[in-house]
C-alpha cells in the first residue's frame, strides 16, 4: 500500500483520493475551506457505482503535516497552478512521483521546473463530478482517468495506471501525455469554453442550439488539429482522428443529461476561471505552429474577458449606464 | 419642399426626420410609444452639430394619418422588418420612394417583396446617438449618411443624396447599395456583436484587451471578404479594401469615447437585438458563397443565443440551479 498525499481536496481530489483511501491506501489529504466538516463527518461520498463514507478520512490544513509521500495527486484547479509546487513540496522526497490530475495544457512543465520530469505524470479524468455541502461529493456518471508520464517512460506510465485501477478506477494508458491532454481539450475546449460564452449555460443548450452545436463542433475540430500539429512537432507519431473524436465525444455529450462543466459552475459561483490552461495555453501553443484556431481564440477572448469582470477588472453595463445625464438647457 | 413620412420615430428616424423638417420640408413621423410627449413638448435634438427644437412636429399614432408621401424614411429597427410593409403601404402611393434607413443586410429585398424595386433605396447612418427621456435625442458624434439605390441608378441615388445634403446632412453616394450595406457591417458585426457577446460591454473595453481587439479585427476582415465575394457575385467591380477598412474603422472607434453600440443598448434594456440583420442574413449569405466566417458564425451564434435568452426561450443558470437535492439516506 502506497501513502499518498492528495493536494487540493475539491471534488476530483476528495473522489479520486476517496477511492484510493476505500481501496486501502494511506491516504491524506490538503483540505484547506471544508476542514472542519471533513474532520466533523468525515468525507461522503454518493456514487452512481456505490457511494461509500471515510469517516477517519486524514485531513490536514498545512501541507507541512502530510509527510512525504510515494505518490502526490496534485487535484487542484489550474488557476492555482502558480502555488501548486510550494505546496506539493513539503510532500516531496527524492522518490516521491507527481501526478498533475488537472485540466488544461502546460500543468506537468510547469511543475517540471520544480521537480525531476521524470518523477512527473499527468492524469485527466473524464467525470461528471460535483461538491455537495463541505465534506459531500456527488459522483453523476463516467469516472475513467487518462494517464500519462511527462518523459512519456511506458514503465512509469504503468506504474500509475497500476495505481488507479487497484481502486477499481477505470484507467486507461494514453499513447503518451501530449495525446491525452489534447483529446481532452476536445471536449473541454468547446463545452467548457461555450458554457460560459453562453453567459451560463448547460451542455444540452450547446447541443440543441444549431448555431452553439456549429460553433462548437468547429472548435473541436479546431483543437484536434492544433494537437495533431503538436504531437507532430513534438515528433510523436500518434494522432487525434478528427472524425472520430468527433462522432464520440458528441455521442457521448448527447448521453449525460444538462451537464454543467466545472468552468460553469466556478463562472456562477463567482470562482476563478480556468481560462489559461483550458484555453489561452492551447490557443498560444496553436499560434506558435501556424494552426489556424480563430473558434479558440473567440472562447479564449470571451472567457478571459468573463474572468476580467469577475475579478472587477472590467464592468458590465447595467441600465443604469443608459441613462444620459439630463441636459442643463 | 417634399412630404416625407418617417416610419419609425426612435432615435435615428427622429434625428435624420427632425433636420428634414428643419430644412422645411412636410414631414410627418409616425410616433407609437412616445406619442404624448412629443405632442406635449415637441421634439428636442441636442446635437454637437446644434440643438434645435420642432415645438409643433407632426406626429401620427397610425401610418394612415400621414397621407401619401413623397418620400418614405423607414427607420425601424431591423428586427420589425415583418411588419414594415404593412406601415409603410398607407403612405406608399405609385410615386412614393422608399428608403430604408435601417441596420444590417436585406432590408431592400425584404421591402422590394411589396413595393417596385426601382423605387426602393437603402441608406445606412453613420452616427453616434441616443434616446433620451421621451421626445429627446442626444445627436453625440458623427452624422454622415451612405446611400444607395436597389437597382444602382445613379439618377436615382442622386435623389436621396440631393434630399439629404439639402437639409445640411452629410451624404456619401456610395458604389453601390451592396456595396454600402457591407461597407457598414464591417463596423457592425465585430463592434455591435462582441458588445452583447461579451456580455455588455461598450467600445473601449474590446479595444483595449488584446484578445477581444485581435477577435474584432479579425471578424472584420472576415465581413470584408464576405462583402466582396458578394460584390463579384453580382457582377460589381466594387470592393472592400481591407487594410484600409481596417485601419479607418479602428481609427474612427479609437476616437470615439467608450460609445455603446445600438445592440449592447437593446441587450441592457430587454429590448430585441437586431441579431438576424447584422448577423445571421451576412453569415448566411457568406455560407451561400463558400467563405470561411467562423468569427462571424461565433459571433451569430452567442448573440442569437443572448436574444433567446433575453425572450425567455432559455435560460442561464444562477447559483440556485447548483444546489444538488440533498441525499436522503
């Protein structure tokens, strides 16, 4: 049994580092908001493969308390990426394995320029997965991670689908990292980038709406290309098939019900946005190849600009605004 | 001095219809939701270019009251071009000309489904200017007025111009009626859609971020392309420069204050978006003709979108719709 310390206890870290502490591992976890509801009632979890309950779950506030671990699970969302490293570190001894189970294109060279690439791996998880209250995580449907090694070593590389499937996680070996980080952009990018373009909206409006269903199918089509042109230039020899990453991932959108992409539901609840690993790192890895992307960079515009005014940094108009100042004549 | 109805008594139709009757000549608005004030208190115009006041404006309730015209001035919103004929046919006598002074693509034709196309006439303004309190207009930059012929006779254009230039409105003849309405689309689908696309937002704001700038000036080249397409279409030497399109409309939005676009004013008031003339009639048309669109089509697709959800046909998720039912067990 491996100790594994679980940075970022959101709702992939509290799922994922659920299923492995459930299958026996020593399991610890960062929690930093909902701590005190974690170590009140432990963490629940309500699954539609069987919802089970850790109620001595190991949470800890400081990083420092966790130990140093065989394998850090690094779950937290990308826009922390800048502090990711300061917090995984207290964890890290020299043979300690880190894997960066986030969204977005850039997460595994970012930690690489703290720790050895080849101890770094990169995990996508395609779940439909919400919090509930503090302490409660509600698991809808999917569950199935992409795995990968940055130095894409296959023994490595196993060595952490090993892992995931002694917790019975459905985990498949991506031809190599690269690959499976830009297949997920495919879907991440036109239904996480349109859901909140949308002002807020769910999958089945994109899906139902000619013009949304368009636009989105034209972006994925985008970003298949863009990671063609990347695994090309990379000299990797695998390629997205654009038609079938096509046909499967709307077949797969038009299965789930309304489902809110983790970049709406941080858009409503006024949290920020992944927009730079989802987008903007994508969009300027598309630019330095020449690829034309211009569905991307309409996503990455809007969606940075939503971030914006999130932030106050830019105001929307209101009616108020409309008003002319009544003349003085 | 002519009888010239105006169809349509909002900003537009009130300030190109007020320096009409300035001028002397019989106008008669057709006035529905401010009536009152305008037969209470006239119709005031603060212009840059001179206030003025029209105490005893001929104001109308129904088109059937204003009585043949000679010239008719159609400037309603493009989303009420269904019911513009039915407006405009009790003025229309044999001889009656009729000019559209409205935004977006295929208003011409639409008019041209009911009255002789050699009497039809397009003009597009180019002007900053609002409603005020109920029979006020704030005229605040610009002014000049392209117009154009639907069958391109230059003895006619010359009519509209001479009518126009006659009551000290600055009027530009354009190369053709084609070629004028893409003329202005090049300014209106970049700056009026990404004004509603980004939520509400005015001029400033996609002029100083990089990526809503980048976005406005590539959809714009992309109208240029569109319209010139169609230009060769129909059989027109005509064409869009595009680098000089570019560098005048952007030098011309730099200049303005943080202006409002007519369609980020319909979006914070509630009020229908001209969503199919400024953008689906010229993307439908570019699909027609082959051209690559995709930031038109993006831009189509958010704002129809935003005016379906502004008519209640969908609706965006507030913090209430993430609440997840609480588990029974």
């Amino acid at each position: 049994m491996a100790r594994i310390a679980v940075i970022g206890a959101g709702a992939v870290g509290g799922y994922y580092g659920g299923r492995l502490a459930l299958a026996g591992h020593d399991v610890r976890f960062l929690v930093r908001s909902d701590y005190a509801a974690w170590k009140a009632r432990g963490l629940r979890v309500f699954s539609k493969d069987g919802d089970f309950t850790l109620p001595d779950v190991q949470a800890f506030r400081d990083p420092a308390e966790l130990g140093t671990a065989d394998w850090v699970i690094c779950a937290l969302k990308a826009t922390a990426i800048d502090e990711a490293a300061d917090l995984i570190a207290p964890c890290a001894g020299p043979e300690t394995r880190i894997a960066a189970l986030m969204n977005g294109l850039g997460n595994e060279q970012r930690l690489a320029e703290r720790f050895p690439a080849r101890r770094i791996f990169g995990a996508m998880a395609f779940v439909c997965i919400n919090r509930g209250e503090p302490g409660v995580i509600h698991h809808l449907e999917y569950g199935r991670v992409s795995v990968g090694h940055l130095e894409d070593d296959p023994a490595e590389t196993a060595l952490l689908a090993e892992l995931f499937r002694g917790a019975g996680i459905e985990t498949v070996i991506a031809p190599n990292l690269r690959y499976a980080r830009w297949e997920k952009l495919c879907w991440n990018v036109p239904f996480n980038g349109l859901s909140v373009a949308g002002g807020g909206i769910g999958t089945r409006t994109i899906l139902e709406d000619r013009e949304l269903r368009a636009f989105a199918e034209g972006a994925m089509r985008e970003v298949v290309r863009a990671g063609n042109a990347d695994l090309a230039a990379a000299g990797s020899e695998a390629r997205l098939d654009e038609e079938d990453v096509v046909r499967r991932m709307f077949a797969q959108t038009e299965a789930m019900a309304d489902y809110r992409t983790s970049m709406v539901i941080d858009l409503v609840l006024g949290r920020p946005l992944e927009a730079e690993a989802i987008l903007g790192n994508p969009v300027r890895r598309a630019r330095e190849l020449a690829v034309q992307v211009p569905r991307m960079e309409a996503l990455y515009a809007l969606v940075r600009h939503a971030d914006l005014a999130r932030r106050g940094e830019r105001r929307l108009l209101t009616p108020e605004d409309l008003r002319l100042p009544e003349s003085v004549v």
